[in-house]
C-alpha cells in the first residue's frame, strides 16, 4: 500500500490537503448503477406484464429474450448473461449504497431527531429508501439468484409455477412494494441531485418530480399486483400440471 493511500485513508486529504475525490467518484457509481437498476426494472415491469395480454404474447417475448430468432428454439445463454450482469450491478450497488445506511443506535437516533425536527419530506423519503433498500438487498438477491441458476424456467407455465405452485407470491409481494418505492424515490432523488428538469423555478420543478414519483409509483403497484393476480390465476390452473412446458401449440389444443 503507498504512503499516499494510507494518508488519504487517515485524513480524507491527500498528501497536497486537497479533498479526496474517492466519496465524490462512489456517488456518481451509485447513481450510475441505481439509474442502470431502475431503468431496468421499468422495462422489467413491462416485460412480464405481458402476460395480462396473452399467453402466447408473453411466450413470443419469451423466446425473443432467448434470440430465438438467431437460434433455432431459442437459448437461454442470453438470459444467464442478462440477469448475471444485472446481479453484479445490483450487488454492487447495495455496497455502494451500505455507506450511508446509518449503522449504530446513535446515527439512527441522530437520522431519526433530524427527522421529526426538520419535519423535511426528503428526509422521510430517504429513510423508505434506506429501509426498503435493506429489505431489496435480500429479496432482490434471492429472486436474482433463483433466476441465474434458472434460466429457461420463464414463461407463461414456468413463472406462474414458480409463484403459484413454489409459493414464491409473498416473496414477490414484498419485492413489488419494496422496489417500487425504492426505484421511484431514486429516480426521484437522483433527478433533484443532479439538477435534471430543474428548469427556472426549483421549487416548482421539484414539486411536479415529486407528484410524477408518487404517479409512477402507483402505476407500477397497480401493473405488477394486476400481473401477479394474473400468475396466480394461471399457476392455480396449471397445478395438475406442473412442470410441463408452454408452447402455442399446447394452448391450442386445451382449447379442444
């Protein structure tokens, strides 16, 4: 380790006292990453609400995921880099985030005092993101995991098995409100932090990214419990079952 290193460790400063720019360098990570995750689970939503339209709408998805129009069947290769890089990015940016996270009775004490004094509706929006960022650090990373080592099982029979059937559905309960308010609140506090769509009048922009928060959150609560209804209805009536495989030509002949 350099001498410069351990100075900067022990003062913040380095050896020229001039302020690290390490804390500076983290939070644009941060908010790099947690722009990346909140993109994604937008289109995420997207994805699997599909199945509200069909069947074999979100199966044709499906398999355009696996590049079946590449290979012959579809691979689920794709797919496993897909959620692996989504998984490193994800859990690099729980460690990024772990560095606010108050830690000890005292932070918490002093986070909460700040709190009611200030009476600052940032504040409390910040404290949901830290604790429903705590919550998506273990719900997110057994959902993820499940998905990595599992790969082809996604589609209109194998995911409303794995809620319904597995019994997966308070997990993605608690997952949908957790990353629903965290993801909004984000993008929320991302969009005041870097000054997008600030226009002439702060006040007034950052009250109209509020209301599209709380509107984006809504709309997404509203999608995603819609879509796990939905899963639910199709693993209760898939239960005798279990295991077989979706394809348009099964659909078809169920219906003789």
């Amino acid at each position: 380790m350099s001498q410069e290193n351990i100075i900067e460790s022990l003062t913040g400063k380095t050896s020229k006292k001039k302020k690290s720019r390490i804390p500076a360098k983290l939070d644009f990570l941060q908010s790099a990453t947690g722009l990346i995750l909140a993109i994604f689970m937008i289109f995420h939503m997207l994805f699997v609400s599909t199945i509200l339209i069909s069947k074999d709408f979100m199966y044709s998805v499906t398999k355009a995921f696996e590049l079946s129009f590449i290979f012959e069947g579809g691979s689920t290769v794709p797919v496993f880099i897909s959620i692996l890089i989504i998984f490193i990015i994800f859990i690099f940016h729980a460690f990024l985030a772990m560095r606010k996270f108050p830690i000890s009775y005292k932070e918490v004490l002093r986070l909460k005092t700040h709190s009611d004094l200030m009476n600052h509706g940032d504040t409390k929006l910040w404290i949901i993101q830290v604790v429903t960022g705590f919550l998506l650090f273990f719900l997110g990373s057994v959902h993820l995991y499940i998905m990595l080592t599992n790969p082809g099982n996604i589609g209109p029979f194998a995911s409303s098995d794995r809620v319904y059937s597995d019994t997966m559905w308070p997990l993605y309960i608690l997952l949908l409100i957790a990353v629903e308010f965290h993801g909004a609140i984000g993008l929320y506090r991302l969009s005041v932090k870097w000054g997008w769509f600030e226009g002439s009048d702060p006040k007034k922009s950052r009250k109209r990214l509020k209301k599209a928060k709380w509107i984006l959150s809504g709309v997404m609560l509203v999608l995603g419990a819609a879509t796990l209804v939905a899963y639910m209805k199709i693993g209760a009536e898939h239960q005798s079952n279990y295991g077989e495989r979706y394809t348009i030509q099964t659909e078809v002949q169920n219906a003789y």
